[in-house]
C-alpha cells in the first residue's frame, strides 16, 4: 500500500463543494493522479476514523494558459469526492 501523503493532497474548499459538506455529507479531496477509489476509501477511513459510503473521482483537464507570448498547459490533477456514511462528519475538516 503506498503512503497516504501520497494518495490524499489536500483538501478542496470552494462554495460548491462546502455546499456539498453541509448539504449532503461530502468532502472534497485533490488526490494522487494514479489514486483508485479504493486507495482512496481506506486513505480517508485510516486518517479521519471515519466511514465512507462511497467515493467518486474525476480528472481535471488542465486549462490552456499564456505565459508571456508562449502558450503552455497546466497540469491535469485527479479530484475525489468522498461521500460519508450517516451520522459521520470530519471535523478536522472545518478547521482546514
């Protein structure tokens, strides 16, 4: 099993997903490119003692940007979307 600095990256706050949090017990996660849900699942359960319900992941394109009068890409970067089972929560979480 790989470690899991390497699996988790951070955590994600924006308005959508802090919607999300309150709304539907999910959080959000920039993860390893090569991440599984599986590496995922048990990333999270180990570090926040939680349960997870499921896990969803998509990769994010990265955009096309100027630099000076060059163009170049950024980096694609994979995001994961950790569903929570009932009467679970992270409060580590809303301290981030």
């Amino acid at each position: 099993m790989r470690r899991v600095d390497h699996i988790i990256i951070r955590p994600i706050s924006t308005e959508k997903s802090a919607m999300a949090e309150a709304e539907r017990n999910e959080y959000t996660f920039e993860v390893g490119l090569s991440a599984t849900k599986i590496e995922v699942k048990e990333a999270v359960q180990s570090l926040f003692g939680v349960k997870v319900q499921a896990v969803r992941t998509q990769v994010v394109r990265g955009k096309m940007k100027r630099f000076g009068r060059y163009y170049g890409k950024r980096p694609n970067w994979k995001k994961a979307i950790i569903t929570l089972a009932e009467g679970e929560e992270l409060s580590a979480f809303s301290s981030l």
